[in-house]
C-alpha cells in the first residue's frame, strides 16, 4: 500500500498576509482523499527523529540554537518564518516523515511525504522557508544505517537546491542533480554534482527534452540504489516566484518521467513536495495532486 506522512502540525499558523501558502498543507490531503485517489489508510503520522539523526546532517550548535529559539534577528528572517517552538516541532515532524517514507519506499518501492523538500537549510543555517533539509536527514539515515549504497537527489523545484549541495559536497555517496532557474533565488548558487540552469520563459517542450536527456544518463552513471525526488511545483507558469512556463501538463509529465524510470529500473523512490508560489491556491493544489495520482496506480 502507498504510504504517504502526513500531521496536522504541517499547516503551521502563519501571520495573516503572509506569502508562504501554509494552508496548502491541509488542503491537498483533503483533496485527494475527496477525489478517492488515497484513502485514510494511505496516511500515517510521523513520529519524532531521535537528536542524533538531526545531529548527524545539521552542525550542533546551530541546532540546539534553532530547539531553544536563540536565532539571531538576521538568521530568523532569512527563514522566512517567525520563530516558535511549534514551528521547530513541524520541521523535525516532517524531516521525520522524510525517513519515514523512505523506510516504507525500501519495502514497497515509494513513499510520500505531504511535506518536505526543504532543499535550502543548509548545515549551520536555515533559509528560504526551510529550517532542516529533510532530503539531507533522510540521505544521511539511509547510509548510516546500511539501508543503502548510493542516493540520487532529483531536486526539480524552481529554485536551485543549494542547502543540499552545501551539505554533500564533499559525499561520493550521495548525488546532487538540480534542475532550477537560472536567474532565481538563490542568487549566490551552491555547486552541486549536476546543475542545470534553466533561462526564464522555458516552457514544457524545451524543459522535458532536458530533463529527459539528462536523467536516464545519471541513473545509468551513478547507478544510485535510492531516489529523493523534490517535485516543487513553483515551476508553473502561474507560480508568483517562478519565472518559468510550465503547463499542469507539463508538471505531470515531468512528475511520470521520474516516477515511471524509478519504477521500471526498481530503485526506490520518495517523494517530498517542495514550493508551490501560484496566486490561486487551487492551482498549487492541483499540480501537488499529480505525482500523487500518478504514484497510486504505478505502485499498487
């Protein structure tokens, strides 16, 4: 059965006018058991990650700094966020849902997580609506604990995944492949093993010829034996933050392209969501919806 980690704590109460689209979070579960493509026994809760698990991606002092709201003004504003201890208990909830999905990804080939792909929390600081990179957490308690040899990040939001490509750097066992606008946030771009640069405007033929001819390539060269896909859906043409020109098709395309080589070369995927900055919510909505309506039948 598909497993998909899901808590209430996700919709996290934000100042009213805020840009960030929290509520995005309560409202694709909905969505989706309303339309029937999951079920409530689709949905698990996560638990709560041990420190050690944190500790192992995120540098101490940083962390114990961010568990006892001691940020500084400047740190606190580069999240984007307000600082609260609820808001620290969501982002170690959902890092938590990360693993958990991806534990659940080793027996029945995929997990989920309604949440997640906090690709730009770097490992002393947090940034860009991200506190911990659960990607990261996720990659590092896989090899850790012997569950895998080889993780490939497939991180396809529209802005680059430069907290990931901080934290693996220096790894051989993890690949970081970004695929991102150019000439988006973030200005100053972190290296990671793959990057590609996308020029503003680009619309679903030119971006699935790329993706297409780069992926296949990294599965067959790096021959990972886990996927973390961050499938954000900021790179809609709607998207307020975007500055691309993808179509809701062309989102499903892209989300089936990384499902479907997943599945047919057998290596476990997770899925986390990533950004999604659309006016209308219903729009972000629907384009979340697809790698889950895509993954339901695929997988069962």
């Amino acid at each position: 059965m598909l497993k998909v980690a899901f808590s209430p704590s996700y919709a996290h109460s934000l100042p009213q006018g805020h840009r960030f689209p929290m509520e995005k979070y309560s409202l694709l579960p909905e969505q989706l058991l309303y339309e029937g493509t999951l079920s409530k026994e689709n949905f698990f809760i996560p638990d709560f990650l041990e420190e050690k698990w944190i500790l192992n991606t995120h540098d101490r002092d940083y962390y114990h700094r961010l568990k006892n709201l001691d940020l500084t003004r400047s740190e606190i504003r580069a999240t984007g966020f307000p600082l609260s201890a609820a808001l620290v208990q969501r982002e170690i909830q959902i890092a938590t849902g990360s693993v958990q999905a991806a534990l659940y990804a080793l027996d029945h080939g995929i997990g989920m997580n309604i949440a997640g792909g906090t690709h730009h929390a770097f490992t002393n600081r947090g940034e860009g609506f991200c506190l911990l990179n659960d990607i990261a957490i996720t990659a590092n308690y896989l090899l850790d604990n012997k569950k895998v040899n080889r993780v490939l990040v497939v991180d396809l939001d529209v802005h680059q995944g430069n907290g990931t490509a901080e934290i693996f750097k220096n790894r051989l066992d993890v690949f970081t492949f970004s695929m991102h606008g150019e000439k988006n946030y973030p200005h100053r771009k972190e290296q990671s093993n793959l990057d590609i640069g996308l020029a503003d405007g680009i619309a679903d033929e030119e971006y699935l010829e790329k993706l297409e001819l780069n992926l296949p390539v990294l599965l067959k060269q790096f021959s990972p034996d886990f996927i973390i896909y961050q499938c954000g859906v900021d790179v809609l043409a709607t998207d307020q933050l975007g500055r691309l020109n993808l179509s809701q098709n062309g989102v499903r395309k892209r989300d089936n392209m990384v499902l479907s080589l997943a599945k047919n070369h057998e290596i476990p995927i997770t899925c986390c969501m990533g950004g999604g900055y659309s006016k209308q919510i219903k729009v972000i909505i629907e384009a979340h919806a697809h790698v889950f309506r895509l993954a339901q039948p695929l997988y069962s």
